[in-house]
C-alpha cells in the first residue's frame, strides 16, 4: 500500500452527489448510511476478504461524505485523486476474520481532477474545441462483417481532426481581424478613431513614427494572436503533463483480441496530444502569417513589382507547408516530425514579419484589411464542407443498422400503466444476505418469482449450436424461484430456437426485431458468452410503470424509461456536434470582432468588421425566437405529462383519485421531468439545424451584398434600414453577454456545489474522452481516474488468489467505473462484481458514443463478471436502465425501477415526509442493500481463476 500520512479531519461542507450520503442545507450533518453489515452468522464457512470500491459521480463529493466518517486514512493516490478508508479499516487485510459476512469499505475520490481554482472557468471559452473533441468519439458503430468498415473509421476520424483543426484557425483569425484588422489596419490609420483612443498612439504607430507604416503596425499587432497561441500551447503542456503523461500499469493482456476500449494505450494519451498539438499551433502560426503576408503582397504588386516576388515565394512556402499539415492530419502519417513543423512554420513566420517590415513609405491603409473577407469566407466554407462530409460517412458507417426516433415524452406519458393490484403477494421472509438472489429484488424479498422476472439462460441448452456447452452451475434449492426455473428449463440435449420477438428482462413482448443470431456458449467458469450481433436499435415499450413503494408489491420490469436504443439523431450526433462547435466558433469570432469593432469606432463609422462576422452576429439575435421556441416545447411537453401521470401516480401510491396535495405535483414533475432528457436529442438537433442556417445565411449574405448588414439594408427604407441597425447592434451586445455569461456560469459551478451538479454534468461528459481530435480542449480527467481505479483493483486482487471486490458506483462514477473494467483481463474481471446505480451508460454514452459503449461493448463487460447488478429511478434524470440481456450464469444487470419517493405522505416507517431523490441518495434506499448483499453473495462464489 501507498500509505499517506492519516487524515484526522472533520466532514468537509458537500454535497454527496454519489448517493453515498450527502449533507442537508439544514444543519450540515451527513445523512446516516443504512447499517451496512449483514448479520453475523450467515455464512456457514469462512469467506474470503471483500472489498466494496466506492466511486462517486459528479459534484466534488468528499471521501469524509462518501464513507460518512471524518477520521480517513489515504491508501493510495496523491492531493489530486486517490482512494481512502475509515480509520479502524486501513489494516482490513490483517484481520480479514474480523469482517467476514461483511465487506470494507473504500472509497476513490476523483473531485479534484475536474475542480479547482474558479479561473478554470476561463475554460468554457474553449467548449467549440471540447465539442469539436466530442465529434471523433461519436463515430457510429459500422455494419457488422462490413469490408468497408475501417477505412470508414479512418476517413471519419480525419475528418474529425479536420474540422478539429479548422477551428483552432477560426480562433487565431478572430484574433487577428480584431488586434490586425480592426485596431492596426483601420483605426490607426484613421484621424478620429486615432483620437478617440489614445493608446493606438503608442502601441500602433498612429502619428507616424518607426512602426507608423501598415506593415510594421501589422507585424506589432500580430504580437497579439502569438500571444494568445502561445497562452494555449502552454495551457495544453501543462494539462498534458498532469494528465496524459502519468503512465498507466504495464499489465499483461489475455483472453480475446481487445476491443478499443479494452487496449493498453487507451488512456495514455501523451503521443497524441504530443503530436496535435505543434500541429495546431503551426497551423494558427501559418494564419498569422498569412494575414500579415497578403496586405504586403497586395501593395507591392501595385506599388513595387520587382520585389512582389519575395511575397509570392513566401506565399507558396505558406500554402505548401499548410498542406504538408493537413496531409498529415487527414492521413495520419506526418511527412515532417510535427514539432519540425512547428519550426518551419515560426521560421516563415519570422520571414514574413521581416518582409512585412521592410520600409515602404509611400504606403497608407484604406478600406478593410485586404484578403480577410476572402479568408473568412473560404474557411467558412471548408467548415461546412467538412460537416456535409461527415454526415455523409457516419450514414455510410450506420447503414445496416436499424435506429429508432426518441419517443415524444407527452405520447409515451400518456400510455402510462399501473401494476395490478392484484398481483401483489404477501411479505415474506428475506432471503438470507450471502445467497445469490434473484434479478427481481421484491421477488426475492416475498420469496417468489413474478411471471414477469428474468429467467437465466440454462447454458446447457444448445442455442443454434451444434454441440452441446459446459453443463450449469448446481442449482441452490434455498434460492426463491431458482428450482421454478429449473423445471421449466429444456433437457440439456435439446435445442431451442430464438423467439426474436421475446425481450429479455421484459414485463411484455416487443415489436418483433429482426431476428438475431445468438450463441450462448461456457467458458469461463459458466460464464456465457453472446456471439453475434444484439440490434442496439430494438424497439422498446414506451410505457412507463410506476412502481409501488411497499417492498412486498410485484413490480413489473420498465421496459420503456431511458428512451430508446440506437445511436443518436440516427447516427448523426457527430456531424451535429460538429456544426455547434462551428456555431460557437463563429459566434465567439464574430460576437467579439463586432462588439470591439463597435468600441473603437465611437460615434464614428470607421472601423468595420468583416462583413460576413457582421452578418453572423446578427443573425445571433434571430436565434433567440429558435430557443424560445424550444423551450415552450419542452414546458408544454412537461405539463401534459404532468397531467397524464397524476393518475398513475396516486394509484401507485393507494392514494383517492381525488386527492389534491402539492407532493401529486412534485412527484409527477419528477417523473416527467426525468424524461425531458430523452428530448435532449432534438434539441441538439434543432440547436445544430440553427447553427447551420445561420452560417449559410452569413455566408450568403456576404458574398452577395459585400457589406455589412446595416449598409446592404440601408436602402430598404426607414422600416428596413432600422431593423438591419437594431439585428447589428444586439447581435454584438448578444453574443458578447452570452461569453460573459459562459464565464460566470462556469465560475459559479466551481465554487457552489448546487450549480456544479447541474454544469458538472455536460461538463464531465465532454471532458471525460482524451484528447483524440483537438490537443487545445480541456484536458481528460479519466486519463488519471481511469488508470487509478483499474491499478487499485488490479493490484489488491492480485495480493490474495482468495479476495473478491465489488465495484459500487453512481452517475458519471459508473462510466469511469465500466472503463476501468475493460482495462482488466478477464481472469481479474471474473473476481470483480459491478453495482451500477444512476448510471448514464445507455442513456447518454451508449446513444452518443455507440462505438465504444454501445450494448456490445456492454455484453462483452457482462460476460466475464460473476455479477453485474443495475439500479435506477424512474424520477433519475441522467441513469436509466442499461438494456442487455441476461447472460449464462449471470441475470441480466437491470433491477426493477426503484420507486420514488419512498412514501407518498407521513407513515409509521416514515413519519416525517421523504423527499425526491431523483438521481441522488440512492445507498439510503432499502432496496440497495439487498442489491449490495447479493453482490457480496455472489462475488462470494466466483472462482479464483478464471480461463
């Protein structure tokens, strides 16, 4: 063990985000856990030593929460993540006697990798390279058996970094319309903008004097744009060497060939980011250069033709060593090492400022920077051509692939249905702690099966196989149902087709799916295996069952909450992503470039941004009727599930029909709230569409009129040339507020615990992949979290052939937590149970990045773990259900919904009045600890080895 020095501290004020216990507003004392031992005595034989890995999700929840003690000892990790235990428990591994029946409880605390000084809030600037990040990791899953199928991959991944790097140009620009343009160009050169700011005086030469010609005020102002390049290199060292460069363990690799996921070099990230990186800045190096280069070349063809040529040869060297870079991002094979590049690039640069430097004293700058609008118009143009080609290849990847249309919130609320009353039995003893349970946890509870539970594949039937498999594990009589299902198995030398129209872990049949070719096959310690291909878009019952507080009531498995499979916007989530990342590049670029624009200018007309900036900034105040829009959609949806549900809801509850109290109101706000995620998808959509418009409409506008928007509507009459001067003025103040707002948003998220729940969300989903497309986005913290949980498990089990670890983890934890699990081989990922609870692997990762964590990726994780149990609510806005059937030796992860809130008013058990969970406190619930106890039972009983 790493043993760090003792923590003797007290619980730090937080919010246990994880469900593992959280403080109240109210006195700041943490919520009590539940009694987490079971029963001494229940086990007849000594167990092995049991270890129940904490991992918490978002929101900066502290170990002192997450273990509910302010007497901590670190184990291992550093200030920034590690894991940690109760005080008494540090020395667990000597006295194992002393926790049989039991596990120790560890918790691994990641809060610090994604949190820190309020200044990081200045990262949010950088979301169009987050997002542009995002678009490589949403490549949609290709057809199955396709020969296509890499090179498809390939293409879509360079056009990812493509588009990648064309922002990163967008950006340096911007910078440069505003520094060489705006203030160098036009003001300095203008008597009254000269006046009205005193500092271009000095700083850009504006009553003559050494650096008073353009060229040299062009090579001063472009101190500027280097600046900022400069500033961004350093920030992507600095994370790169925090982050990407900390080594994960060398471990060996056996079973199957890898998918993605599962290979060693996944989250080491430092050759790639490495090699991005000089690529990026040569290439905001070379648009420096560029825009100081064209004016100079310009001026001296008229001026001076016998040294024109100076500019051209340097113009040629630009575009050359331009295209040696984007061969080298779209092919991924570098001509050059990137940081000789780099150096090349500077090297031009130097040259260029150099030329642009040489005397020319009859020169003076009027109108508009030459060759910025043709600049700005032509990567515009790039950019859109980049996305239609995207969109093209993930169609092309996702045909063969069956997807579905997110179900419309108000329609499927309106379908909602009630368990029947009469199938509730009653109570029953409990099945004994360390027995593995059954998938229906009240089933378990009665002591009876429901007709609607999951029965476990009986891997001595032959499905679509020509030999007959390993027969099962020995039935234990002691387990409720387990004879039932026994019985009504086939003979092991039967074989029995596939009824594709029967959905596993399902309360109904679904619509028939294509039939699916599955063979269920033993071999790893009767643990099955699927071979074949599991439709990810299968349809799914859009009802929705609210389940019934009692632990004794049947509970019907949901088979509709977390919408539907398939990948996202029908595979296109990629190429939508990317048209927001453009929409935010150029709303940044142009917001800015208008509003310091119209700060240098005064009362005066003098200077002008590009037309086509000006045209996109605004139509930024047209966007604003396209939100309005959507969020009247989203409230009208809201209210008609409200109204639907409410029935339901008192039904569930044994509440009147007529009862009217405020908690009908809170309890269907969250069950129709929790489905508003689902629209998440078109709004993305809609927000892209709009994006894409406007960009168009710019560009049009631009090309057509050739100036601005209020001078291609002065013209058109009062009523006309009003309104181009109303969209031109807002426009500026819009976006420039929207930055301002981003910035404050992200500042308060890091210093209030409420605000980072919300933000931390989208946030740690962007930031959770490695920098694969864009070296200068926020850096991944998972490429620290990841490796630390896999070297943690790894290394503890691999003390002791007899141990056994459950992994427990909540929301964005529970996507760390599968990540960390494909990095294991399967002999250690047999000793390893998974307890999932608001997890977003299907609802978000699985849609949005079906490539990596699709149901495949998912059943292949199922297949070598003794057990993997899944816990959601039907009030969970972000975990849902994860959607894979059960597996030989193993029922499928996904537990019944649990219901929310726990009473409905005051009771005996509980006389004060409960709250809405939603997606937190999920350890208080009772119905957890059984989750939890039959992990430890069934952990119990995994094999030391494993293949």
């Amino acid at each position: 063990m790493n043993g760090a020095t003792g923590m003797d501290t007290a619980v730090t004020d937080g919010i246990g985000t994880d469900g593992t216990g959280r403080t109240d507003g109210t006195d700041g004392e943490a919520a009590p856990l539940p009694g987490q031992r079971t029963p001494e005595g229940a086990s007849a034989r000594p167990a092995p030593l049991r270890l129940e890995l904490l991992v918490h999700g978002v929101g900066g929840t502290t170990p002192e929460v997450m273990l509910e003690s302010p007497h901590l000892k670190q184990m291992t990790g550093d200030s920034m993540s590690g894991t940690y235990r109760r005080w008494p428990d540090q020395d667990a591994e000597q006295h194992p006697a002393d926790y049989a029946g039991d596990a120790v409880l560890e918790a691994y605390s990641w809060a610090k990798l994604t949190s820190g000084a309020a200044s990081r809030a200045l990262w949010l600037l950088l979301l169009p390279f987050m997002f542009a990040n995002l678009v490589h990791w949403m490549r949609p899953p290709g057809p199955p058996g396709a020969a296509a199928h890499p090179r498809l991959n390939g293409v879509y991944s360079a056009l990812a970094r493509l588009l990648a790097v064309s922002l990163t140009v967008l950006l340096t620009a911007g910078a440069c319309e505003i520094a060489m343009d705006l203030a160098a160009w036009q003001c300095a050169a203008d008597g009254a903008c000269v006046a009205h700011h005193s500092w271009v005086v000095f700083a850009l030469g504006g009553h003559g004097g050494w650096w008073g010609q353009p060229g040299r005020r062009l090579v001063v102002a472009a101190l500027v744009p280097l600046a900022m390049l400069a500033a961004l290199g350093q920030l992507s060292r600095v994370t790169w060497s925090s982050y990407e460069r900390v080594r994960p363990m060398s471990a060996p690799r056996t079973g199957d060939e890898p998918i993605e996921m599962e290979t060693s070099g996944f989250w080491y990230g430092v050759a790639t980011v490495g090699r991005l990186r000089p690529l990026h800045l040569a290439a905001g190096l070379l648009t420096v250069a560029w825009t100081v280069l064209v004016p100079v070349i310009a001026r001296d063809r008229q001026a001076a033709p016998h040294q024109a040529w100076i500019g051209i040869a340097l113009l040629v060297l630009l575009v050359a060593v331009g295209a040696l870079l984007l061969a080298g991002l779209g092919t991924g094979a570098d001509a050059l090492p990137p940081r000789v590049l780099l150096t090349v690039a500077a090297g031009l640069a130097v040259l260029v400022f150099g030329y642009a430097a040489w005397t020319r004293p009859a020169w003076t700058a009027t109108g508009p920077l030459p060759g910025a609008e043709q600049g700005f118009a032509a990567l515009l143009a790039g950019q859109l051509v980049l996305t239609l080609a995207l969109a093209v290849t993930a169609l092309s990847l996702t045909r063969g692939h069956r997807t579905t249309t997110p179900a419309d919130p108000v329609a499927t609320s309106n379908a909602t249905t009630l368990p029947d009353p009469a199938a509730t039995t009653d109570p029953a003893p409990a099945v004994p702690t360390n027995a593995a349970v059954p998938a229906n946890l009240s089933a378990a509870a009665n002591g009876t099966e429901t007709t609607k539970a999951t029965v476990p594949i009986d891997p001595t039937v032959q499905l679509n196989s020509g030999a007959p498999s390993t027969p099962a594990a020995p039935v234990d009589p002691a387990v409720p149902g387990a004879m039932a299902a026994l019985a009504s198995s086939p003979p092991a030398d039967a074989t029995v087709p596939i009824d594709p129209t029967v959905q596993l872990n399902s309360g109904a049949p679904s619509t028939p799916a294509a039939p699916v070719d599955l063979a269920a096959v033993v071999d790893r310690a009767g643990v099955g295996e699927f071979v074949g291909h599991i439709d990810p878009a299968a349809p799914v019952d859009p009802r929705l069952v609210v389940p019934r507080p009692e632990l004794g009531a049947a509970e019907p498995a949901d088979v509709g909450f977390g919408g539907p499979g398939g990948s996202a916007l029908r595979g296109l989530a990629g190429p939508a992503t990317g048209l927001l990342a453009l929409g935010l590049g150029a709303l940044f670029t142009s917001g800015a470039a208008l509003l310091a624009a119209q700060r240098l200018a005064g009362k005066g007309d003098r200077p002008q941004a590009v037309p086509l900036l000006v045209w996109h900034a605004s139509g930024t105040t047209l966007l604003a009727p396209v939100l309005l829009a959507v969020v009247l959609r989203l409230v009208v949806s809201l209210l008609r599930a409200k109204k639907a549900l409410r029935s339901a809801v008192l039904a569930a509850y044994d509440e009147p029909p007529t009862t009217d109290s405020p908690r009908t109101g809170q309890i269907t706000t969250a069950l129709a709230g929790a489905r508003l995620t689902e629209a998440g998808t078109g709004v993305i959509g809609t927000l892209a569409l709009a994006a894409a418009v406007q960009l168009l409409v710019a560009l049009a506008g631009a090309l057509f009129s050739g100036e601005s928007l209020t001078a291609a509507t002065a013209d058109l009459g009062m009523i006309g040339s009003r309104l181009g001067e109303m969209l031109q003025s807002l426009g500026g103040w819009l976006t420039t507020a929207f930055l301002v707002g981003l910035v404050a948003l992200g500042r308060s998220a890091y210093t209030s615990p409420t605000r980072r729940r919300t933000v931390g969300v989208l946030w740690d989903i962007g930031t959770f992949w490695p920098r694969a497309a864009h070296p200068l986005a926020p850096p991944c913290y998972a490429e620290r979290a990841v490796p630390d949980i896999e070297a943690r498990m790894r290394t503890w089990l691999a003390a002791d052939p007899a141990r056994r670890l459950v992994l427990s983890a909540h929301s964005q934890g529970t996507v760390l937590a599968a990540a960390a699990m494909w990095q294991l081989d399967p002999a250690t990922r047999g000793r390893v149970a998974l307890l999932t609870y608001g997890s977003p692997l299907r609802r978000l990762y699985g849609r949005f990045f079906p490539a990596y964590m699709g149901p495949d990726q998912l059943m292949r994780l199922q297949r070598d773990m003794p057990r993997w149990d899944n816990l959601f609510r039907l009030t969970d806005p972000i975990g849902g259900p994860v959607r894979i059937p059960a597996c030989a030796g193993s029922p499928a992860p996904d537990q019944p919904a649990f219901p929310d809130p726990l009473a409905f008013g005051r009771s005996e058990e509980y006389p004060i009045l409960v709250p809405v969970n939603g997606h937190f406190d999920y350890r208080l619930d009772p119905r957890f600890l059984l989750a939890r106890d039959a992990l430890l039972g069934a952990i119990e009983e995994a094999p030391t080895t494993v293949g």
